[in-house]
C-alpha cells in the first residue's frame, strides 16, 4: 500500500491532467464515449480536449467531462458545450484538430464554430 504522502504526491501530479470532474465553471464541455462515440474516435477528441483546455489556461473556467450515449450516433463523435445563459452547442463529427479549433475559438475566444455543428450539417 502507498503511503498518505505518495498518494497526495500521484493526486497532485495527475490534477493537471485530469479535468474530467464535476465543477461550478462557467462552461461544462460532455464528450459523448458511449460505444458508438469511442468506435467513431471520440477518445482522441476527449483527450485533445483535456489537453487544449489545460494549455489555454481556462481549467478554472472550462471543466471537460465525458457522458454516455447522447443519442446522435449518425453524427458520432459528439460534443456538448453548456454556458450559462446560453443555448447549449452540439458540435459533430468531430476530430483532434477540430477540437483545437473549438477551444481556441469557443471556449477561449467565445465564437461557436458554426461548421462543426449539428446545424451545419442537417440536410
């Protein structure tokens, strides 16, 4: 068994890296890894997520969390973006690069990505 202090130590290693928790931030990112989400690549885009929310300094801001099916799988991997105030975003057919795009642009300069979303894409 670890000690206390290497637990503690492993804990605060891994806080960075691991913003996949519940929160009271201001806007919540749910990343759809039902089985249809994961055969269709969702794993990257929760990771890149994770990752691009860290580098743009907005874990105090953004928390990135993952969630069942949500019902869309035609337009797996799917991701979910929830402010405040504001009506929620869907955003489809997603991939590592265009989740850079969505963070930088969404999340940290607050312009949706209009062509990621569903909307886009409805016939």
């Amino acid at each position: 068994m670890k000690s206390l202090a290497e637990l503690q130590a492993i804990k605060d290693r891994m806080k960075d890296k691991v913003i996949l928790r519940e929160g009271s931030e201001e806007i919540r990112v749910v990343v759809g890894m039902a089985t249809c989400g994961i055969a269709a690549g969702a794993r990257p885009v929760l990771n890149t997520l994770v990752e691009e929310v860290n580098n743009e300094g907005l874990t105090g801001k953004v928390t990135v969390s993952q969630t069942g099916c949500i019902g869309i799988c035609q337009f797996e991997p799917v991701v979910e973006v929830f402010e405040p105030g504001k009506e929620k975003v869907t955003y489809v057919k997603m991939d590592a690069d265009k989740a850079k795009r969505v963070v930088k642009e969404h999340l940290a300069g607050g312009k949706v990505v209009a062509e990621y979303t569903i909307a886009a894409y409805k016939e």
